[in-house]
C-alpha cells in the first residue's frame, strides 16, 4: 500500500520534516510513504482566484491524495491550532470536484518544541477533516513533545527510541485500518 505524508511546516530544519523523513524506515513492510508536494507554493485560498481554475500545485496534492491508500499528516502546533499554510492546503483540496480526502484513510502526527507535543494542534486538525470526511485513526496517537531532543539535526532524522517505537505501533494500526477501510468498501 502507498501512504503519503503531508507536513505542515515548510521550515528547512523543520522537526516535522524530519519525523516525515524518518517514516519510511519505520513502516511495514507492505507500506510504502512517499512524501506530498510541498504546501510552500499553495496560494493564500480566495474564492475568486479559484474561479480561474486551481493552482498546479493544489491539483497535484489533489491528485496524490486521490492515488494514495491513505494519508499520514504530521503538523507542527501554532498557537495551539495547526499552522495557517496546512489549513489553507486543506482549504484548497477541499473544494476540489470529487473532493480527495472523503471517505480516505488518515493518521495524523505531531511534533513540538513544547511539552504537550502539539495535542492542541491535532484535535483541531481532527475537526476539520470531520468536514471533509476524512476517516481519522483513533489509536495510537502519536505526539512528539520537546522534539529538539528526540531528533539528529545533522541527520536529519528522528532517533528517539520509544517515539520511533510508538510511530511503528501507529503505522502497523493504521496498515489494519487501511486494510479495513478497502475490505468493506469493495464488500
Ligand atoms: C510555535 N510553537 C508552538 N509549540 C507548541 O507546542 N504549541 C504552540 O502553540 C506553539 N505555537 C507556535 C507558534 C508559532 C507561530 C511558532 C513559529 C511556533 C513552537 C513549535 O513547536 C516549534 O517552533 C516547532 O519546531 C515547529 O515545528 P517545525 O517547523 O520544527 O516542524
């Protein structure tokens, strides 16, 4: 199966980033995460731009989220929200025709310089893609609190030992629930 992994910061020592680089040496061995074109060029959402037709860059996250099996989005906490670029993406994809997110299969992840590991930030991120019908795994949560700790910036990868644990337990749940998902679907 092939998941792919949106981030939500654009920072180039971004902490999510890395979390996001990082995936693809903890999945199973059936899944496969290819990151998502990045939302850095997503232009500011404006009804009137999207009259003229979409942005190449929204038609082609529209697109990967269409192709893949199920989405990993892994965010940043800004002011206990998700940062404004993510929820303009999303804003985006969503008014897309044969809307990309509904009925796809989504984990999410988070990591923070701060204690809560950006919780705040997720559960919000969980009541927006209510609308847009996304099915949201419950369980694992994975939330990467004082990531600066946790991660090699000169490698630019994750190393803590129990939160690359914790991720693999995710991704091994989220593999099930995509299986589930596409089972009852075809039923
Ligand atoms: C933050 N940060 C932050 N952290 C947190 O845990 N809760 C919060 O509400 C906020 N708010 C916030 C707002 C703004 C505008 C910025 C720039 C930062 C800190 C944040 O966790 C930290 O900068 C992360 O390193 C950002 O993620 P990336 O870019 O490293 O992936």
């Amino acid at each position: 199966m092939e998941i792919l992994a949106i981030c939500g910061s654009v920072r180039a020592g971004s902490f999510n980033a890395m979390v996001v680089r990082t995936l693809p040496l903890l999945a199973p061995a059936g899944m496969k995460i290819v990151a998502a074109p990045s939302i850095e060029s997503v232009p500011t959402y404006n009804a009137d731009l999207q009259a003229n037709g979409f942005s190449n860059v929204v038609l082609q996250i529209g697109d990967a989220i269409h192709k893949a099996d199920g989405v990993i989005i892994v965010t940043p906490e800004y002011n206990y929200s998700i940062p404004g670029i993510l929820k303009n993406a999303i804003d985006w994809v969503s008014r897309l025709p044969d809307q990309p997110f509904k009925n796809k299969p989504i984990a999410l992840q988070s990591a923070s310089q701060g204690v809560l590991g950006g919780v705040r930030a997720q559960y919000h991120l969980r009541q927006i893609l209510v609308f847009v019908e996304g099915l949201v795994l419950n369980k694992p949560e994975v939330f990467i609190s004082g990531v600066q700790n946790k991660a090699d910036a000169s490698h630019g990868e994750l190393t803590d030992g129990s939160t690359r644990d914790l991720i693999k337990q995710q991704l091994h749940a989220f593999e099930t629930f995509v299986r589930g998902i596409k089972r009852n679907a075809i039923e």
